[in-house]
C-alpha cells in the first residue's frame, strides 16, 4: 500500500492530499520546481529597493526648482516638468549631444577591446603550455588588488608625454584590457573548451591565430557576452579618470554631468533630468541583452 493510501486511511483526505503533494514534489526534478512565495517576496522587494532610487531621481526631473526647494522630499506623482527641464539639460550649452557620442565611442570600443585581449590572454593562460604561466596568471590576478587611484599620477604623465590629453584615445588605451577581464576568461576557457578541440585544429591544419579565431572564440562566447556589458557599463558611468583626463573641453556623459552641476548650482531637477537621460540607453542595453547577460553568468558560474 503506497504512502498516500495510507495517509489517506489512516488520518483523513486532508492528509492524504498533503502526502500527495510531497510525493510530486519529491518526483520533480530540480527545474521542475517552482519558486514557492518566499522566493517571489524577495525578489519582489529586491527589485523595488532598486528601482527606488531611479523613480526618486525621475521625481525630481519632473519638479521645479522651486518645488525642491520647498520640499526635498517630492510627491510620488511625477509633476510634470520632466520634458521641460530634458530640453534645458540639451539647451545647457556643455555640449550634452557631443558627451553622449564621446561615451558611445569609448565604452563600445573599450567593450571590444577588453573582450578581445582578455579572450587572447584566457586561451594562452588556460589552453597553453609556456614557462611562467601561472607565475605570470598569478601577477595578472594580483594587481586588482592595487587601487586605481595609486596609478592615476603616472598614467597622466605618460599621457601627456604622448600628447594624448583631453583625446578619448587616453580613455580608451588604458582600459584596453582589465585583470579581471583576463581572470574571467581563463576561468571560463579553462573548463568550456577541450584540449581536443584544439588538437583537432591544429591537426586539419589551423595555426595558432586561425585556432584561437575560429575554436577559442566561438566557445567563449556567452562570457564574452556576459564581459562586454559589464565593460559597457562600467565605461558608461566611469567619471575619475575620464574627469582627470579630458577635463571640460571635450567631456563624456558623466563629466558633462558635473559639468551641469558646476553650471546651475543647486538646481536638483536639471541635474536629475540629465542622470535620467544619461541612464536610460542603460535600460535600453539591459533590456536587449539581458538574457545574454543571464546566460553568461550562469554559465561562468557553472563552468568557472
């Protein structure tokens, strides 16, 4: 007599239902079973704790100067100014149409060239064999450790020297490639792509470049995809370096932003517009490659 016949005889339907119930669900398999209303309560308030801070700036777009002042802590009825106060931020005169190209420029080629030297670097460290790799891997991993701002000093002066100050070029080089990036990879390559794979590849002929072109990249794929957003944004609101460097006459998004604050003191609701319009291509990118995004940390967190 099975457990639920049993249940069902012994203590009533009740219990016999409930016997049931734990029997499904012992026989679903692992993706089979739904999130019960803890997981959805959590998430739930994740999601509202971090879309507060975003509404709250978009409040104070849509408010007047004169509201703000009057009451720091705006209506949670958006007042209607937003648009208004959107064409003064592209009406400011710092130049907000040339940041957002500067910022499109820098974190779309930065994007490609972390991706690209940090997939280079992964296969070596991962899938070859020379003396001081994991010497050299461990140095790679041991300089995210220093802080960025200990190198700010030299890294000016070499720009400088370079001629390259207040060019996106001295944005764009320097980040050309991260440790974490090379980290990332080698983790990544280290378990998705065989030795047999590759051995096939040089067999049928391919040479090295052909090999990592045509093998290596291909399965690093999601990672990569999963790299390059991050890189994206983090070069989309990066603000020290680029502050430092480029200065105001030819700013990126989150100088021109500073830039704003500098130009209209205190005026919450301009400042605030610009942070929306600066965070809304953001959006846009998760929204469009945010199953990318999902699918590359799954999978590094599986494979790495």
């Amino acid at each position: 007599m099975s457990s639920v016949a049993s249940a069902h005889q012994l203590a009533g339907a009740g219990a016999g239902r409930a016997a049931a119930r734990r029997r499904r669900r012992s026989q679903m398999t692992e993706g089979q079973r739904r999130p019960g209303w803890v997981t959805y309560t959590l998430l739930s308030l994740v999601i509202l704790i971090s879309v507060i801070p975003l509404y709250y700036a978009f409040l104070l777009s849509s408010s007047t100067a004169g509201d703000i002042a009057r009451n720091p802590i705006p209506s949670p009825i958006p007042q209607g100014h937003f648009f208004e106060n959107v064409m003064r931020v592209l009406n400011s005169g710092i130049g907000f149409w040339g940041a957002i190209g500067n910022s499109v420029i820098v974190s779309v080629v930065t994007a490609f060239l972390v991706v690209f030297f940090s997939t280079l670097a992964g296969y070596s460290f991962a899938k070859l064999q020379f003396r001081g790799r994991n010497g050299l891997l461990a140095f790679v991993i041991g300089t995210m450790a220093v802080p960025t701002q200990l190198g700010i000093i030299p890294l000016f002066i070499i720009m400088s020297n370079l001629g390259w100050s207040g060019k996106l070029i001295a944005v764009i080089v320097p980040g050309a490639v991260t440790a974490f990036g090379v980290f990332w990879m080698t983790q990544y390559l280290s378990e998705a792509l065989p030795y047999e794979l590759i051995e096939a590849a040089r067999v049928d002929g391919c040479s090295m470049i052909r090999t990592f072109w045509h093998v290596a990249l291909p399965a690093a794929r999601p990672a990569a995809a999963m790299l390059a957003l991050f890189t994206f944004v983090g070069s989309w609101t990066n603000f020290f370096w680029p502050f430092i460097v480029l200065g105001s006459s030819n700013p990126t998004l989150p100088v021109a932003l500073q830039l704003l604050q500098a130009s209209y003191f205190k005026d919450m609701s301009l400042i605030m517009a610009g942070v929306v319009l600066a965070t809304l291509p953001l959006l846009a990118l998760f929204a469009v490659a945010g199953r990318h995004l999902v699918s590359g940390i799954m999978a590094g967190a599986v494979k790495g």
